[in-house]
C-alpha cells in the first residue's frame, strides 16, 4: 500500500471518530474520454459504472463538510481500458452549495493485450482524482472529473499499417482521463 492511500485511510479514520455522520450509498455512471501517447487518435469513449458508499460529516472546521467515499466498478469499452476500479475519494463543499470539489485515489486493474493474437495481461494503475461537482438536489449529482496517472501508464502496443503498408508496432501509454459523471446518493442512517 502505497503512501497516498495510507494518508487517505487514516484522514477517513479520524474524522470518523471526531463529527456526526450520515452514511450513505449511491451508483455513478461515466462516460471517459482518455488521452495517450498513440499517434493515431483515440476518441472512443469508454464508460465506468461504479456503487460508491460513504460517511458524510458536517461542520468539519475549514472544509464546512466532508464525506469519504469509496467507489467500486468497471469500466466497459470497446478498446484497451477495460477493467476493475477501487476508489478511496474524499468530497467537501468548500465553495458554496450546491458546488463541491473531490480529491481521490484510483487503483484500475485494466485487462489488456500486447497487442492482436497476443498475451493477455492484468495490470494495476494508480491515478489521482481531481474533480468539481455540482448538486441538482440532494441526491442526485453531475460532476467532471480528471485522472492523472501516478504509477507506471504504459498500456500495451497497437499494430497497424500505414498508408505505404508499412507495418508498425508501438508501445503506448495513458496520459489522463477525463469523465463526466452522472449519479445519485442517499442516506442510509445519522448516528453521533
């Protein structure tokens, strides 16, 4: 376990013991767009389904509230971004309701391939959140979030032919993503 997620972990732990909370759960859905070193263009989208569960703390001094959330999905497209996400993120209205803003950490198991007719590999990208989100109400959200790659991007080679049927091989890697989500929440429980 990395620094990050130990800071993350231990930040959802104290403010726990410390302020009121409601728990919550809710789904979020993703449209994605991502960004790589390919020099032909990638524009396919890609989508993320994700059940999230949460405490929510009010009157948290500096930040007016918080809520830690964890966000469990996968990712469906028709390209290489196909896997298992986990998502420790951490949400507060610091600029005015119904604004808010997201901080997080994502661990995508992608399953891909080295390329057509090759081996078939799982392996694991961390990626830092960044995202702003506005409520419509009280349970229902849209937000845009970026994801910005924080281990090792390389995601596998894609063949193909040129113009003058040249063959050409080439590695490629994850510069970021973008998504706009889609989702709702409810309380579960209020306890002190």
């Amino acid at each position: 376990m990395n620094n990050m997620t130990k800071i993350l972990i231990l930040l959802c732990f104290i403010t726990s013991i410390l302020y009121s909370q409601t728990a919550q759960v809710g789904f979020r859905a993703e449209p994605t767009w991502y960004n790589t070193t390919l020099s032909e263009p990638r524009s396919t989208p890609y989508f993320h389904f994700l059940i999230t569960a949460g405490l929510h703390e009010e009157n948290i001094p500096l930040l007016n509230d918080l809520t830690e959330e964890i966000r469990f999905g996968r990712t469906f497209t028709p390209d290489y971004m196909v896997g298992n996400d986990l998502a420790l993120v951490l949400k507060s209205h610091v600029i005015k309701n119904p604004f808010y803003i997201t901080l997080g950490l994502n661990l995508h198991s992608n399953i891909g391939s080295t390329g057509p007719m090759q081996a078939v590999y799982v392996k694991g990208i961390y990626l830092l959140i960044f995202g702003v989100g506005f409520n419509l109400d009280k349970h229902i959200f849209v937000e845009i979030s970026k994801y910005i790659p924080i281990s090792n991007p390389a995601m596998g080679e894609s063949d193909y032919y040129t113009i003058d049927n040249r063959f050409i091989r080439e590695q490629w890697k994850l510069n970021s993503l973008i998504a706009i989500n889609f989702g709702f929440t409810v309380d579960i429980f209020h306890f002190k």
